[in-house]
C-alpha cells in the first residue's frame, strides 16, 4: 500500500505543478502529504495504514492549512444500512 500511496502523492504532486508546497509528515498512526499554495485550496493525502485506506481531501481557500487533523469517520459511516 505505501508504494500505492507514495505513487498517488506523486501524481497529485505533478498535477499541481512545481508552484505548490509539498509537507510530507506523520499523522497519528497514519501518513500524510499536505499541498499548499497561497489563495488555493489545501490538498491533503492521508494514508489510513491500520484500514489500508487512502483518503483525499481538498479544504477550501482560507481553511487550515494543516488539514484535518481530526480522525477521518470510518467508511461505514458513509453507507446506509
């Protein structure tokens, strides 16, 4: 999965061009990746380890620029029974 994670990064890293910073750093047990740019939105990679489980998040211009450093719901909570 890391390999997974690390080649997802890279593609969102070239898509946004060289004109983005790039903060790579653990998130609790997991991994992210943090995309800024001034007036842009923050784009944010976590890699979920224990649920093998990559998530990406775009915040709007003007939210934090650390992410969501609260824990992501668990995918069960986004289906109906």
């Amino acid at each position: 999965m890391n390999d997974l994670y690390t080649r997802l990064v890279s593609a969102i890293e070239r898509s946004l061009g060289p004109e983005w910073h790039k903060r790579s750093e653990p998130r609790q047990a997991d991994q992210q990746t943090v995309f800024l740019r001034d007036e842009k939105p923050t784009v944010q990679v976590i890699w979920d380890q224990k649920a093998a489980v990559v998530t990406v998040v775009v915040l709007p211009d003007g939210a934090s620029q650390k992410g969501i450093e609260t824990a992501l719901p668990s995918l069960s909570t986004f289906f109906h029974p």
